[in-house]
C-alpha cells in the first residue's frame, strides 16, 4: 500500500487517481489545512470506489504512528506541507514546522515501522535564480524564500539519510510549475483566497470571479517581455510520480533527484492567448509593476527522469489550458 501525505490536496489527489487506476492500493494523509473532504468524493466518483484517507498532523509522531501501524504501508509520497511562497516570508516558523519538523516526523515514523521508499515533492523553487535555461539537477541550488529553503532542508536531510543509512530508496522530485486538472473536470486546483498562481487566477477570470488578471512585469529580457516559465499538466506529474514509485519500489537503495518539467519556458502572455483560444473567453489583462523575487525565465531540463525513470511530459499546454478551464467552468467555485 502506498501512502500519499498530503493526499487531498491539489497534486495527491491526481496522483491518487493515476496509482490506483495503475493498480496500486493507496491510503491518504491530511489534516485538511489546505484541501476540503469533498475532493475525496470527487476521487471516488472518479476511480469508482473510495479511498481510506486519515486525517491528522504530518507533525504529529502519535497520528503517524497509528498510520503505519493502521496499514500494511510500503512506500510513501510526501506532499504534506505549505506552499504559498508569499506567506512564507511572513510565517517562517509555521513554514519550517510544517515542511522541516513534519518531514522529520514522518521519516522518523517510516524508520520506526521499517520503511524505506519515499518520494519526495521537492520543487524548482530551490534553484532560485538560475545562471542559465534549461535547469539540470546538477545547477547551483540557491533558494530566494523561506518555502524555498524549507524544501532545501528537507533534501538536505534526506541525503543525510541516505548517506547514512544506504537502505533507504529516496526520490527528489523538483517539480516546475503544475497546472490543468484531471480531464474529466471532477477534481482540480482549488486555492483558498486570491490565487496566487497565473493559472487558477487567469481561470477565475476566465468564469467572472475576478475582473482582470495583473500581469507582473512587461519587461524581462524575455521575447515578449513578460516572466517564462516551464508549465506542466498536472496529470503528466501525476505519472511522473507512479514511474518514481515504480522506481522506489524496485529498492533501488539510492537516492535520484529528478526534475519534473516539460522543458518548455512559456510566458504570461503565451498562456493567457492559449487559454483564450482554449476557452473562447476574453482575459482582461493588463501589465503592471514586476512581482519582488520573480525571475525572468525558469525552464527544466527534463532528460534525466527520461533516461532514470522512462518518464516524459506528453501534454501540451492548449491541453492545460483546456483541462483547466473545464475543470473552472464545471465547478466555478471549486469544491465549495
Ligand atoms: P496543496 O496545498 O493542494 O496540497 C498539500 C496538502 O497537504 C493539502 O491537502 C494540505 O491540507 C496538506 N497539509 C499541509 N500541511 C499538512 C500537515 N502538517 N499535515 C498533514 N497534511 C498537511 O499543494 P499541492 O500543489 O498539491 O502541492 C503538493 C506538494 O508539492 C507540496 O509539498 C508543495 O510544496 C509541492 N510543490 C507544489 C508546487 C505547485 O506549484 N503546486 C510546485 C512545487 C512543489
Ligand atoms: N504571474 C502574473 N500574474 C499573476 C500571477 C503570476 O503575471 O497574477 C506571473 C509571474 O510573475 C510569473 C508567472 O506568472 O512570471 C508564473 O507565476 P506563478 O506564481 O504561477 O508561479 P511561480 O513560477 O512564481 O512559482 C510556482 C509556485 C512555486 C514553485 C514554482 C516552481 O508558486 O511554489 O512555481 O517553479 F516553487
């Protein structure tokens, strides 16, 4: 069995769908601080059946305790934690809590109940400003926020292990920029507030919710002048993580650190025309002041998850677009 922490939010529920449609017995991990219960339904009406999930606290020794004593866990996926890189400047040590002392948590859980495959989100936050495009694994790691270094920490700590105790079967996955929803518009991204994110705000424009998208800064020395990055459908990271798993669970008794990209940097104005043209809506937009800590152009280098994990991005993104969108216009206040 697999346990996915984290489970219900955003990514562990496509990942979800993609392990058990694979095949795979999954249990879910989540103490609900940035996801809603009704997304488990919405997983269920998906794969056709429902899905344990547990809810508790990834910082909590005692719930994760129960967890593997509770089920016949084999591996782990570890997306518990918070994202939001803005919050995270202003609430360092909820930020370090939840992603350094629940990690530590949880590994020290997995070590007690014996084991010792783990995927890990990690994220291409951590190369910061990068001094060229496409990213390898092997560029400088030099975070700009906290979200950032929390991330850092965790990969630092898990090398640690790895050096330490060789038995384990680690895999870093440095995840770009996921967007889109499963095709079948069930399940999608669902941000509390205002979004921070291009993609679920360009979407809530898209079904009136907001009435311009703001787009931060017109002149980077990019071709159009506006921020690049390399946008991934959240599906194909879905099944970057069931070939990742496959991988762990060869027990490799190593540890991999594997972008997840496409290796394509497109910018605002490319994704909100390709939405545009997806959707047949207008997005209002308009250029103003760059985002502080924003850089220019951010692409993966992806051939390494080729090469160690047989695994590629295959969706476009007009797929993105598209897959967002139906996801928004069928649910235009998310799970609510
Ligand atoms: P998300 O917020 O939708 O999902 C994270 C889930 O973890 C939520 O359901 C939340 O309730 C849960 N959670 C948070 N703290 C917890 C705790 N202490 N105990 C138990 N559950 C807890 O985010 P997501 O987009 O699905 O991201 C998943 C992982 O991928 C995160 O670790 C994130 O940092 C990482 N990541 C995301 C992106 C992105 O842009 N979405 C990019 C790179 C990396
Ligand atoms: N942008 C706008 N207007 C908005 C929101 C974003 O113009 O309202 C621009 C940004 O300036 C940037 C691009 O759209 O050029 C993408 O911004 P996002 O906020 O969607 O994504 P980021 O690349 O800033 O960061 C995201 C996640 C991080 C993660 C990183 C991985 O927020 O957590 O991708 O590459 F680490």
């Amino acid at each position: 069995m697999i346990l996915l922490t984290g489970g219900a939010g955003y990514i562990g529920l496509h990942t979800a769908a993609v392990l058990v449609e694979a095949g795979h017995e999954v249990v879910l991990f989540d103490n609900f601080s940035n996801s809603k219960p009704a997304g488990l339904k919405r997983l269920e009406a998906i794969i056709g059946r429902a899905v344990p999930c547990v809810e508790g606290d990834v910082r909590s020794r005692q719930d994760l305790d129960g967890l593997f004593d509770q089920y016949p866990i084999g591996a782990v996926v570890h997306f518990a934690g918070l994202k939001a890189v803005g919050e995270s400047q202003a609430q360092p040590l909820r930020y370090y809590d939840n992603n350094v002392s629940g990690s530590l948590a949880l590994l020290g859980a997995m070590q007690r109940a014996e084991v010792r495959r783990i995927v890990f989100s990690s994220s291409a936050t951590i190369y910061g400003n990068a001094d060229s495009n496409p990213i390898p694994e092997t560029a400088a790691l030099r975070p700009a926020n906290v979200y950032g270094r929390s991330k850092l920490m965790v990969e630092d700590i898990l090398r640690d292990l790895h050096a330490a105790a060789p038995g384990w079967s680690i895999a870093l996955l440095r995840y770009f920029n996921p967007v889109g929803a499963h095709p079948g518009g069930l399940i999608g991204e669902d941000p509390n507030d205002i979004p921070n994110n291009l993609m679920p705000f360009v979407t809530q424009v898209a079904v009136g919710r907001r009435p311009e998208l703001q787009v931060f800064g017109g002149d980077y020395p990019t071709p159009d002048g506006t921020g690049v990055r390399d946008y991934i459908h959240v599906m194909d990271l879905a099944e970057g993580h069931r070939a990742a798993l496959d991988w762990a669970l060869r027990d490799p008794r190593e540890l991999l650190t594997a972008n997840l990209g496409t290796g394509r940097g497109s910018s605002v104005l490319e994704l909100v025309g390709a939405f545009e043209q997806a959707s047949g809506k207008a997005i209002p937009h308009r250029i103003v002041a760059r985002r502080a800590g924003d850089v220019a152009a951010c692409w993966s280098d992806p051939s390494l998850a080729r090469e160690r994990l047989g695994w590629t991005a295959t969706r476009s993104l007009d797929d993105m677009c598209r897959d967002a969108w139906n996801w928004q216009r069928n649910n235009p206040q998310g799970f609510a």
